[in-house]
C-alpha cells in the first residue's frame, strides 16, 4: 500500500512537472487572451470585481468557471488587497483541474476494476499508468494551458462519475448541476449517471442476465434488444422494483426537471448569443467520433486479434455488414454539415482536417469501412461490466451531445471519449505505455507548433497560432 501510494505521488508530480514548464512556454509565447479568452478572461476578471450582474451576450455557456474562480480568488483578494484574476492565474486554474482529472482517474479505474466480475489481479501501476494517459490526452491536455472551460467542466463530471458507482448518488446529483453550470450539454451525463445506476441495478436480475447470456439472440440485434427492453419493462412494472429504482435515481430525476424548468423559462439550452448554435441533425458527428477515438485508442482499438475478429464478423454478416455501409454513407450525404465557423477559422486543427479530408465529397466516402471498424472495436473494447443496456445508455448520451451540433468541433468528443477510455477492458502495461507514447509524441507537435508556427489576420494585428 505505502509503494503504491508512493507510486501515485510520482506519477502526479510528473504530470504536474512537465505542465508547469509548458504552460510557462504557452504563456510566454502567446501573454494575451486568445480565440475564446477574449471572452472568457473579462468576464471572470468583472466577477472578481464584484460585478456579478454585468455578462457579455456573446459567451453561450453558464457562469460556473467563473464562479469557481471567484470562489477561490476572491477570498485571498481580499486577504492580500490585490487583484490576483490576471491572465497568468485564471490559465493555472485548469493546470490545476486537469491534475485532478489524473487523480479523479486514478480513483475510477481503481472502484470499476474492484467491480469487476471476473475478479482479475487489480494491477495498481497499470491503474496509475493509465490515469497518466487520460490526463495527457492531447485535447484536454492542450486546453489545460488556456483559459477554457473543458478542464474544469471534465473535472466536475469526474467527480460526479465518481460518487455515483460508489453509490453517493446525492452527491452525484449535486456535482451534476455544478457541472451544468460548466457546460449546459453535462445534462447528458446526469442522464448517462442515472442509466448506468439502473442498468447496475438490473444486472442482478436473472431475465435479463440469461438474455444477454444467449448467443443466438447476439446473432439477431434487433430481437436481443427487443427482449432486452421487454425484460426491463417487465421488471420495472412491479411497484417494488420501481421503487426501488427510484430511490435510487430522484437525485438526478430531480436535476433533470430542474434543468427542464430553465430550458422552458430561457427557450433553449443557449444563453446569450444563439445565432451560431442552431441545432440541426449532424449524425456525421458519430461517425467522426468513432473516427476520433479510433485515433486517439488507436493501440487499444487496433491489434491483430481485433482486426481479426472484425473480418471474420464481416464475412459471417457480409449482408449486414453491406447495409450498414450504405446507411454510413447516406448519413454522410444527407446528415453532413459545415459550420461558417469551421469554414472561416484556421486557427484549429478541424478546419484543415475537413478542408483536406473530410470535407472532400469523395474522399468522405472512403472513411467509411474504417468508421465501421472503430464502431465495432469500441464495442468490443468495453469491459465485462458495460452490459449491453450500459452501452445503449452511453451511444444516446453520446449521439445527444454530438448529433445537434452543427460545429465539427473535437472539444465536444473529450468527455465521450474519457468516459469509454475509463471503461475499456484492463489493458497491459505494454498498451498503456505506447498510449503515453503516442500521446507524449502528438502533445510535443502541438505545443511545438503553437509555439513556433505564427501567421497574421488582416483584421488582427496580433499573430495568429493553431490549437486544438
């Protein structure tokens, strides 16, 4: 326990090493607000001026990365009478929480291994390891040394994550309206934290074991989910199974009719500026996550036993496998977007991913066996615990959060992919450190070219950098 513990320290005093000295690089290199600072560092600075009732219609997200640095800030303000809100120290915050993301993975991954059914070995250094990948995941990692809110927003989740499988599920729905104040779409992980609470809860039951357990039904998908649902509905009209699934759900039930009142009250989920969040049907946004996370898993999605497997479901299902491909490239011809803002701005690795990849009509269209691929391995990378309605709770909160955006944006898939990275199968110390590997090789490219790669705009005298 004391070598594990001291373990632990090493680990998280690497982490914070390291991103101290880049984020002193970042700040240097670029000492004034950029992209969505502009917006974000003002707004925070008026609050720690006590100007709570002053807000810039432009910022679309609530005030919670404010609040929580107002909180902080404000009390040692007043101790030391000076004004601390300065760029330096907003940007550190988020140093600050993705340290914690590490710690708060390291906490998950060690309860979800200890609730596993096949009670492997818990091999604690590949737990310690594989929280130290989840927080050098180049996206949230990047955003770490910016004042943005996807730091804070995953730390919140995290916590709340966390309370729910220890079973503090008033907790969870505590953490969940703070993370709402983040990020208003963290509604879909209230919503994800309650199925996962009642799919844990229906696993005891023998119905639905014994239909999972059933290999025909596997063959046919729709039947093994009809009577999978019909189990569930069964068990659920008995008064006493209700009851006590709701004893166990109110807290984030009583979230989600909260979070219904203020959607009712500010007509939609947008505060301030919506003229650029319209919703819209972009089921190409889970195609591109699949693809996403094909990327960035891409030692844990693709091995040899993996890719053989997948052939051989392909020439066992060719006829399936054919319509599947068909749907995937109807939705990419029907249900595909481009955002003016993703179009417009060079200033993000997205908008030369779809300028010279998947915004090529033709090109698209050959991505599709590899979307099919990644599918396939996320769903076969889950861990033994992730029952089949644990995944169908995880793919509608997923397709909620990213089918309305019409923006192509990679920092809406950080939360979908650290929550599948906590729940895939143990893997071995070989694969999680060519995940830091790849991980450490991709963060040094990105710094190195926000860092030394600088172009102008026509209408901003400032140099211009690339960020995720």
């Amino acid at each position: 326990a004391y070598a594990s513990r001291g373990m632990t320290i090493i680990v998280t005093c690497i982490f914070i090493a390291i991103s101290a000295i880049l984020f002193q690089f970042i700040y240097e290199a670029q000492p004034t607000a950029f992209i969505d600072e502009i917006f974000h560092v003002p707004q925070a600075q008026k609050f720690c001026d006590g100007h709570f009732n002053e807000w810039d219609p432009k910022i679309t997200t609530l005030p919670g990365m404010y609040i929580m640095s107002v909180f902080v800030l404000g009390p040692l303000t007043w101790l030391t009478g000076k004004g601390l809100c300065s760029l330096w120290v907003l940007r550190f915050f988020n140093v600050i929480y993705n340290t914690c993301n590490v710690l708060l993975c390291y906490l998950i991954l060690k309860k979800l291994r200890e609730k596993e059914k096949d009670n492997k070995e818990i091999e604690e250094d590949s737990i310690q390891w594989a929280s130290l990948a989840i927080g050098f995941f180049p996206l949230l990692y990047f955003y770490s040394f910016l004042y943005y809110t996807e730091p804070g927003s995953t730390t919140v989740v995290l916590l709340a994550y966390l309370a729910c499988i220890n079973d503090y599920h008033r907790t969870a729905g505590v953490l969940g309206v703070v993370s709402i104040l983040f990020r208003q779409t963290n509604i879909m992980w209230v919503v994800f934290m309650a199925g996962i609470t009642v799919s844990e809860k229906l696993d005891d039951i023998d119905a639905v074991e014994k239909i999972q357990a059933s290999p025909e039904l596997k063959d046919k998908l729709a039947r093994f989910f009809a009577k999978l649902l019909a189990a569930v509905v069964r068990y659920l009209l008995a008064v006493d199974h209700l009851l006590t699934i709701f004893n166990l759900i109110w807290p984030y039930l009583l979230v989600l009719c909260g979070f219904g009142g203020f959607v009712y009250l500010n007509q939609g989920l947008v505060v301030g500026d919506r003229s650029s969040h319209q919703a819209v049907l972009h089921l190409a946004q889970l195609l591109y996550f699949s693809g996403f996370t094909l990327v960035f898993s891409f030692p844990i999605l693709v091995t040899k036993d993996k890719i053989t497997s997948f052939w051989q479901m392909v020439q066992q299902r060719r006829n399936e496998c054919l319509v599947s491909a068909a749907i995937c490239c109807y939705i990419l011809f029907s249900y595909s977007h481009e955002h003016p803002y993703l179009l417009a701005d060079n200033r993000h690795y997205v908008f030369y991913v779809w300028r010279w990849f998947l915004g090529r009509t033709a090109l698209r269209y050959f991505a599709v066996p590899v979307y099919m691929y990644s599918a396939w391995s996320i769903n076969d990378s889950l861990s033994k615990k992730c029952t089949s309605l644990w995944k169908l709770v995880y793919f509608i909160c997923v397709a909620c959060l990213t089918a309305p955006q019409k923006l192509l944006e990679f920092r809406y898939f950080i939360l979908p992919f650290v929550l599948f990275r906590l729940n895939v199968v143990q893997q071995t110390r070989t694969i999680i450190f060519l995940e830091l590997l790849i991980y450490a090789v991709i963060n040094a490219l990105t710094v190195a070219i926000f860092l030394q790669k600088t172009f102008t705009w026509s209408d901003i005298s400032e140099p211009q950098r690339i960020i995720w």
